[in-house]
C-alpha cells in the first residue's frame, strides 16, 4: 500500500439495502457481510437497528460474528431510543460505531423537520453525546449536507466534534454537488471548522447525476479521509458511490492521490457477483471495474494492440480485481491478428490461403450471430479443411415451404470449374426438397439412413450442426454442414455425403436391421 489510508466505510447493508427491490434477509445479509470481512472494508454499516425487529437482529449477528474482525456500525436518528437500539444492537461487537444523522438544509429543517438552527444544533449535540457514552466510536452526518447554508455546516461539525463526534461525514444525500463544489465545500470545513483536526472527514455521496464516485473522489482531495460506498453502487434512488471505482481509482491513481485502501482488490468481482445474486440487481455489462465488458476488447485495432502490450488498452490487470484474465472477444469488429492468435490457441495450423477463407467466413458468421464461440469457429475450420477436394460446390441454395404450399427447393451447384447447373425440386419438407434438387444435379440418388441436427454453441442464433448417412450403390458415406440456419446445414451435410459418394471414398454398408 503506498500513501496515506483511506477508510473504506461500506454501507451495502444499510443505504444498498435501502434500494427499492435489494432488501435482503437475515442469512443473506450474514454472508454479505462475510464477503465485506475478507474483502478487507474498514467499517460495515450492518443497518438501522430501531427500523425493524428484523434489521435490529441482523446488526445484532453480524456484530456478534464479525466485530471482532471489523468495527460494526449501527445507523440512529437524533432520539433517544434510536441511540439505545443501535448499541443493543451493537454490544457484543469488539469494534462498534454508532452512526447519528439530522438534516442540517433549509429545506429539511423547514418541511421536514420543522426545527430551526438552534434546535438542530442542540439535538445533533445531544444526541452525539449520548452516542459516545456508550462508545468511542461515534459517526454524525448532517444529513443534505451539500444543500446547506456553509456557515451552519460549519457550526454544526464544530458543535457535534467537540460533542464527540470522531468522525463527520458530509452526505450529498440527494447527489446535487458537482465535484468542484465539493472539493470546495470540504476544503472549506477543514479550514473553517477549528477542531477538524480532532475528527475523520467522510463522505457519502448518491448518484442521481451520476457524479457520486466523481464527487467522492474531489472530496479525498480536499482532504477527505473516509469514503462511504456501496457494492456495485447500490442505494436509494440512482444510488451510492461504488465501491469497486472509488478503491480501484484510489489505487490506479494513487500517483495523483497519493492515497491508498486496506482492501484485497482481488475479492471485488466476486464480492460483486454475489451481491448481485442476493440482490437481484443484475451488473451492467459496461459497469467500471466490475461489469462483463470492463477487460474485454472486440475492436481490431485494440485486440492488435493488446497483443503487443496489454497497457495499450488497459490500466488494471483484470486479475488484480478477480477476473481470470483479459477477454478477447471475437465478433465483427476483430481483425487478422486476433483471429489468427485465436486460432492458433485453438491448436489449428493454417497456412495463409485457408487462413483468408476462413476468416472471411468467420466475418460473414460474426455478421449474422451476436456471440461467436470456440465452437462455432472449430465447425468454420473443419468445413473448409473438409471442403478441399470436394468435385460439387455449392452455389445458391432457395427454399420455400409452409402450410397450403408446396416445399420446393431450386439449388444451383457447379462441379469443378464448368458451368453452374440449376435445378429444383419438390419434397415433403424443405430439407427433403434439398436433398432431391441435390441428387436430381449430380445425378446419384441416395437412401438417407440417418438425420440428426444438433445446436454447437448457445443462443436463438446458435449454429447448428447437421449430419447424415447416406447408401447409395451399397455404400455408406456420412455427411456434416454447419450453418446458423437448419436448411443450408442439411444441404451442405448431403452435399458432403454425395460428393464422398461421388469420389468413392464410402465404407460397405453395415448390415442393420429396417423398420418394418
Ligand atoms: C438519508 C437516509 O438514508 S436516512 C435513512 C433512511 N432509512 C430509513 O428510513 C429506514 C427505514 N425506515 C423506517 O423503518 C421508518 O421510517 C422508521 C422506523 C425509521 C421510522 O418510522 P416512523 O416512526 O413510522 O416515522 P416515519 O418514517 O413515518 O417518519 C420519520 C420520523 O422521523 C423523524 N426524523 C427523520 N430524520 C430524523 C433524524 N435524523 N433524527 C430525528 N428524527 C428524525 C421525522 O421528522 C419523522 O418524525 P415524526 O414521526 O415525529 O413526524
Ligand atoms: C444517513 C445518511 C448518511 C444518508 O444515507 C444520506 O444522507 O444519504
Ligand atoms: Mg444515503
């Protein structure tokens, strides 16, 4: 770790949980808190012990569990039973914080509270003191900090520090400040407040215009030394900081900061994933740090880029945040380079000729599918490498069936290198029209002993594979096609069949018993 600490508050328990659809149960918000516990976080919000029997029980285990490993936070209005509840809660902890909150903004105290200045100053103060009797440990937040008047702010912290307050947290409880106004607002407490010395900075900022994690961070500058956060973002509204971006900008960037975390940086996927899961609240792909997409590369010009030198593209190493590796990702944006790393990978030798067939074809597969997998491109291989030789090349293949029609299928196919031939015919199917329009151009007529289709990869737009056995003059000759669509693999699947056949490079055919 380089630089000065910051303390990382972790409040997914208590604000997170405050998210509408994320409230989680007791065991859930036990193993939670197992997960904050080996990621490292130095203070858990375990929740609002008053709010509920349920919620006073969870603080309540997760003290008992875990506070000898962690300090345990209990959050508390400005009352009296409040205050009791949480240290109840609390009590059997080694480490404990309680955490007391009142709206200090005109607009809460007015309409809200319906308290003037004095009235919030003396019940924050009374309130703090009454926190500290029952520990050291003692959080206040004047709550809309960011919409309130300076000057009170001001009166406010000094007032509730020399009440006991060991640390003073600034919320943007409604996420309006901007990140120059922020740093200014904390650069003015730290130098307008005389006993700011004797508490911890925090802050705690939501997200409703997307500026938390920003906010945040202008905070640590002006001299901020506690960031509240959440997993994944979560809390009220459009949510909290998240913690993954404040920690891995904290140490990304700790050459700018000068500022660093306890935390295993390592956990954060996994600690995010199972989040996540309790919750419901699915990780957007493109999340920073933690979404699907954070390492993964499609565009060409990055793949080539990162396959020179990672720190092209990429500031973090993916596995020190607990992904397995940077990801590749073929699609249609991937070039040459990536491709032919790709493959290789996949064991494939080619030489350049099959190589360009190959990949064209793997652009014109990425075109028509949205997730191309190692899959898909072992059937793209083995269908050109299988193709050599073959006398009858396929042309264009039309099809049309449904109900009150005719299937009929017109096939135009060329056989070496003389002129394409075109026929058509009919069937009870599609497929069976394929099959006859093939025979009726190379002229051999076959016995389909077997028809099986099979999907190779996942998804709607998965590539299915085709195979058939095929007799004809007492041979058997087997066929496979692939193809994002059934028609065009049977066709290519018979047409391998019939071109073996027509080389005869078939096996006798075994002896089986027939339907009767
Ligand atoms: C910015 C934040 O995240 S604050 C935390 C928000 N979290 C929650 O609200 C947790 C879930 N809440 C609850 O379970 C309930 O709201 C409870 C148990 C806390 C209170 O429930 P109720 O007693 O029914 O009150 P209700 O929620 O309707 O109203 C809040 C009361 O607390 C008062 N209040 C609000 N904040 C504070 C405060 N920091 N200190 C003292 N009183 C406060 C309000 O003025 C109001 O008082 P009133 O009942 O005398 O009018
Ligand atoms: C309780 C306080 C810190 C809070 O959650 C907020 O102001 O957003
Ligand atoms: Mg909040």
């Amino acid at each position: 770790m380089s630089g000065e600490q910051i303390t990382i508050f972790d409040t997914t328990l208590r604000d997170g949980e405050q998210s509408p659809g994320c409230s989680m149960n007791t065991n859930e918000k036990l193993e939670v808190a197992g997960a904050l516990v080996e990621l490292g976080v130095d203070v858990i919000e375990a929740g609002f012990p008053i709010a509920s029997p349920g919620d006073f029980e969870a603080v309540q285990l997760i003290a008992r569990e875990f506070g000898s490993r962690t300090t345990i936070c209990g959050l508390a209005r400005c009352r009296n039973e409040d205050i009791d509840r949480a240290w109840e809660a609390l009590k059997d902890a080694e480490q404990t914080r309680i955490h007391v909150f009142l709206a200090t903004s005109s607009i809460h105290r007015e309409h809200k509270l319906k308290m003037d200045k004095s009235e919030i100053v003396q019940q924050a103060v009374e309130s703090v003191k009454r926190a500290a009797g029952y520990c050291s440990d003692v959080e206040f937040s004047p709550e809309d900090a960011a919409r309130t008047e300076l000057d009170f702010l001001c009166e406010v912290i000094e007032k509730t520090i020399d009440a006991g307050a060991t640390t003073v947290n600034i919320p943007d409880t409604v996420g309006y400040a901007t990140p120059s106004q922020f740093y200014n607002c904390i650069a003015h407490l730290k130098k307008n407040v005389p006993n700011i010395h004797k508490a911890v900075i925090s802050t705690h900022c939501h997200n409703d215009l997307g500026l938390a994690v920003a906010n945040s961070m202008a905070a640590v500058e002006a001299g901020a030394r506690q960031v509240e956060c959440t997993i994944n973002g979560l809390g009220e509204r459009a949510g909290n900081a998240a913690l993954e971006e404040i920690v891995m900008t904290l140490r990304t960037r700790s050459d700018y900061y000068g500022c660093d975390t306890r935390i295993n940086t390592k956990r954060l996927f996994p600690t995010s994933r199972l989040v996540s899961t309790i919750t419901g609240m699915q990780v957007q792909r493109n999340k920073a740090i933690v979404g699907q997409n954070a390492f993964a590369h499609e565009a060409g010009i990055h793949q080539h880029g990162m396959l020179q030198e990672r720190t092209t593209y990429e500031i973090m190493r993916p596995q020190d945040v607990g992904f397995s590796g940077t990801n590749l990702v073929l699609g249609k944006h991937s070039g040459r380079h990536a491709f032919r790393d790709h493959i290789i990978a996949m064991g494939y030798k080619l030489d350049d000729e099959y190589f360009e067939q190959i990949f064209a074809d793997f652009i014109a597969l990425a075109d028509k599918k949205k997730d191309v997998y190692d899959a898909d491109i072992a059937a793209l291989v083995e269908k050109r490498i299988g193709d050599t030789g073959d006398a009858w090349k396929m042309i264009s293949l039309h099809t049309s069936a449904g109900t009150g029609s005719i299937p009929t299928a017109t096939i135009e196919l060329q056989y070496k290198d003389q002129e394409p031939q075109r026929d058509a015919a009919t069937g009870d199917g599609p497929v069976d029209a394929v099959f006859g329009a093939l025979e009726r151009i190379i002229g051999i007529s076959a016995r389909l002993r077997d028809y099986q289709v099979r999907s190779i990869s996942v998804g709607k737009d998965a590539q299915g594979e085709v195979t058939v056995e095929i007799e004809t003059g007492g041979r058997t000759y087997f066929g496979k096609g692939f193809s994002t669509d059934i028609i065009e693999a049977s066709a290519a699947a018979y047409l391998k069949a019939l071109n073996k056949a027509v080389a005869g490079a078939g096996q006798p055919t075994p002896a089986r018993p027939e339907a009767v």
